[in-house]
C-alpha cells in the first residue's frame, strides 16, 4: 500500500531568510515585493509571512550569491 503522506514543504520567517541570505528583513520584503521570491501567510500567525526553503535556494543558485 503506498503511503498517502507526503512531506510538508519547509518553509523561513523573514528574518531567516535574510539570515541565509546575508541580508536584512527590509531588502528580503523588497524581493517579495518585486516578485523574486514568494511569501505566504504563516498559518499560526496571521501577522507573519513565510518564504519556501526551495525558494531561497534558487534565489541563491540564479543569484550565484555565496554564502559566507
């Protein structure tokens, strides 16, 4: 019988996506704003947002920003 539960998707605050991003939360929130990364409402908080892992990872690779 195949397993009918998939992984959930792990997702970042702002501020650890500027952390891995060696960036602050205002330029992350520009990145959002300008559609090169996508935010979603954070379920447990409504005042939050929440960026994919996967997203971030792309970013970097099409960025070619290294990490420090």
């Amino acid at each position: 019988m195949l397993n009918m539960m998939t992984e959930s998707p792990e997702y970042l605050t702002i501020q650890a996506a500027a952390d891995v991003l060696n960036t602050n939360r205002r330029r992350i929130w520009q990145l959002v704003k300008d559609g090169q990364l996508q935010a979603i409402e954070n379920p447990l908080d409504r005042r939050s947002k929440l960026i994919l892992c996967g997203d971030v990872a792309r970013f970097i690779k099409f960025a070619n920003i290294k990490k420090p």
